[in-house]
C-alpha cells in the first residue's frame, strides 16, 4: 500500500513513465459526469494522511458502488497527462474503518479531536439545569444524535469539510465568543450564548452526508442548512416545553448568525450573546483556506524564495537615513516614486 506522497514522489521520478500503485484512501467526494460520446464515468477525490488527489473512474461494472464506498483500497493506474499526474481507478474493494481511521485518513489526529469533543461536552454540562439546557438536551436524545454530531463536517468545500470538521467550528465559535464577550468586562447570559453555539449549525446534521464520504443530502440540494436547524429547534422546544419567547430567542441567534442571508438584513441583532456569536462564526468560517488564497500564498511564497536565492537587500533595507549621499542616491534613483 502506498500514501498519496509516495505515489506522487514515483510519479516524480518516473519521467512520465506510466505505472500502478495500490493504497487506502477515503472517497471525499465522487461527481459522475459523461464524456462526449455519451458514456458515463466518476471523478473522485481521494485522501489519506499524507492530502489528497482526483481520479477517474471509466469502468461501468463499478462506478455505482464508488459513490458508497466511503473507503476503498484502490489499484490506480498513474501516468502523465497534459503535463500533470492523471490518475484512473481501475478496481477496488470497501474498507473497513472506525472513527479513529477515518479522522486519520483526513490527515487528522484522534487524540486532538476527542479534546475538542470535551470542550463542548463541558459547554453542554454548563447549560444544564437552565432552559436552554433542556433544549439541548432534548435535540441529542434523539438516538445516534450525538455520534453523528462529532462525526460530522461543517461543509462540504468551504470551511471543516473534513471529519469532525462541525465539532471544530463549534469549539473556534465559542471559544472566539466567550473571549468577545468576557473582554466586555459586562454581565452576560452564558448559557444562552452557549445554546446558540451549538444550534446555530445544528442543521447540518440534515444536510450533509457523514464522512468520509461528503456530499450534500436531498435535504441540503433543497434548503440552506439554518432552516433545518430552526426546524430541529422547534421539535426540541416542544419535547422540553420550552416557553415561546425562549423558542424566539433561540430561533433569532440562529438567523444572526448567518446574517450575511438576505432574508436577515432588516433584523437588527439583540444582545452581546448575539453579536459575539456571529462574530465568532464570522471568523471561524474565514479559516478555511480558499483557492485564491492559495494562489496567493504561493506567489509570496515564490517572491520570498527568489529574495532569498538573490541574496539582495529590498525596499529601504539598504537605505541609511545618516548618510549624507541619502538625498543624493534618492534622487539618482527616481525618488521615492
């Protein structure tokens, strides 16, 4: 069995040399396409540990079951095409993984993962014995809620499209939140915040498929994820006999958060639970890194380099505000501008 880096580092040195490699991966994502002649083939993302890769997939008798596999161990032909690494699936047969696996097949670690965990057991030990609490309570009584909830990601491309991904943001959120609104130095309702923590993407659980394979659900093609959030609030508050203006609040720190919507614009957020929440939500869906930001990190990166191999001084780093030959040698130079 290979890793993702090994296969890469073959196809490095193969020279365009086309050859097969076998490895385990999990199938991020599977997309069926048809080619111009009109038969149907699979592109699909695989990953491990070591990142991840697309491949394709032409071989009828199989493509149904990729979609399902979650995690394959896979026979791949790799040649060059078009001056890249192509990489085809030939056959493969489902692996069998348990929830440590699958977070290290995303290149995550378990250990961290279940501290994370913690954290929010923690936050939902701190609503208890307040309505808030019970309303919680009552969304992860539901069997299986609270497994699929550390499992699950917090998108499908964005931002935590990963294993756990959701569990993650959560943490990022309240922690941000809590820092926000401590820095106040004023008086808060904790649990309250805390609730909206939890609720606010509550609805993903619905519209998300779980890892390792991610895609997006019927539910999800068919409404945004904080629609099926407020409707797993309102069956939570009727199981905990929550009173209604607790079911409005809840309801108003979930639409808060996602304010960037439209259909949120003439609302004006109320209270500092609010406000650090979407803030922090803010944030935290920013860490995820984008195709253009890495295109922009990889020319700074590509600058720093060449700075460096040059070996010369840039900007006025060799600019001596003492000498006497400064306006000389600003004004030989062009000035300034």
């Amino acid at each position: 069995m290979k890793t993702t880096q090994q296969i890469r580092e073959e196809y490095d040195a193969a020279g365009g040399r086309a050859f097969f490699a076998e490895g385990r991966f999990a199938v991020v994502n599977c997309t069926f396409k048809e080619s111009r002649t009109g038969s149907r083939f699979a592109v699909v993302e695989l990953r491990d540990g070591d990142g991840s890769f697309t491949a394709r997939c032409f071989d009828i008798a199989i493509l149904d079951g990729l979609e399902r596999a979650g995690a394959i161990d896979a026979r791949l032909k790799v040649e060059e095409y078009n001056n890249a690494m192509s990489c085809v699936l030939n056959a493969f047969t489902v692996a069998e993984l348990d929830a440590d696996d699958i977070l290290r097949l995303a290149g995550l670690n378990p250990e961290l993962h279940r501290q994370r965990v913690a954290t929010l057991e923690g936050w939902l030990e701190a609503c208890d014995g307040t309505v808030y609490g019970d309303v919680l309570r009552a969304i992860f009584q539901e069997e299986g809620a609270w497994d699929a909830f550390t499992r699950a990601p917090a998108a499908v491309r964005l931002h935590h499209a990963e294993p756990g991904g959701l569990v993650r943001h959560l943490v990022e959120v309240g922690s941000a939140g809590l820092a926000l609104l401590d820095s106040t130095g004023e008086e808060y309702d904790r649990p309250y915040f805390l609730a909206g923590v939890f609720l606010h993407d509550i609805g993903k659980l619905d519209t998300y498929s779980l890892p390792p394979t991610i895609t997006y659900t019927a539910h999800g093609q068919l409404g945004e994820h904080q629609i099926w959030s407020t409707f797993r609030l309102a069956k939570a508050c009727v199981i905990a006999g929550a009173p209604r203006s607790t079911e409005a609040k809840l309801v108003h720190i979930i639409e808060q958060a996602h304010g960037a919507y439209k259909h949120a614009e003439w609302q004006d957020a109320l209270g500092p639970e609010v406000k650090a929440l979407a803030a922090a939500d803010f944030f935290s869906s920013r860490l995820g890194t984008t195709e253009r930001e890495r295109k922009s990190q990889d020319a700074l990166d590509r600058l720093m380099a060449q700075e460096a191999a040059d070996g010369a001084a840039r900007g006025f780093d060799g600019y001596d505000a003492d000498s006497a030959d400064a306006p000389q040698a600003l004004a030989s130079s062009g000035g300034l501008f």
